[in-house]
C-alpha cells in the first residue's frame, strides 16, 4: 500500500516544479504527476474505508465506496485532456518561439505587439 506520506511528497515536489521551474515542457509534466499523487491519494484512502467490491451483497459494512471511483476516474480523464491540450500548446509556442523556456516567450510576445 502506498504511504500518504509518500504522496505527500510527490505532491510538494511536482507543486515546487509547476511553480519555480522556466521550462513549460517541465511544467506541463509536473502537473501530470500532480494530479497522479491527488488521484493516488484518493483511491488509497477511500480503498482504505472496505475491502469488498460494492457489487456483492453480502456485507455492506466492507463494501469500498464506489462514488471516489468513479470520481477518480474522472479526474483521471479530465488530466489526460488537459495534459494533451498543454501539450498542444506548448508544442505550438515552441513552433512560432523556439524555446519551452517561458521567460523567452514572454519576450518574443512582447516584441511582437
């Protein structure tokens, strides 16, 4: 089983990336591996509440809750279009820049006005 400890610090280490680091590559990475430590943490928790698929019937006190999967699964689709959007985007940025480096496409933006 994964610690939450564990993801807590997947989760400051990826929010440290998102934030300080130039690169948008990087960034949109980071972000990926953000949303994997909240998805991560939410299915170890809310497989923590029962041991028993919640289609049995024989015990509804095992039973794990089916609503955080479900909402998991979305939260993992939803991070897969997001992270193909950004990819998209950066990759369109670094066409018309020529560098995943931000502080160099605020630059070419503000030339270009």
């Amino acid at each position: 089983m994964i610690s939450p400890l564990l993801l807590l610090i997947l989760f400051i280490i990826s929010l440290h990336a998102l934030i300080f680091n130039p690169s948008l590559m990087k960034k949109v990475f980071a972000l990926n591996i953000l949303n994997s430590a909240i998805v991560l943490l939410f299915i170890t928790q809310g497989a923590s509440l029962g041991s028993r698929a919640p289609f049995t019937t024989e015990s509804p006190e095992q039973m794990v809750d089916p609503v955080v999967q479900a909402l998991m699964l979305t939260a993992i689709v939803i991070g897969v279009c997001v992270t193909s959007f950004s990819l998209a985007l950066v990759v369109h940025l670094h066409s018309r820049y020529g560098s995943f480096d931000y502080r160099h496409i605020r630059k070419g933006i503000a030339n270009d006005r």
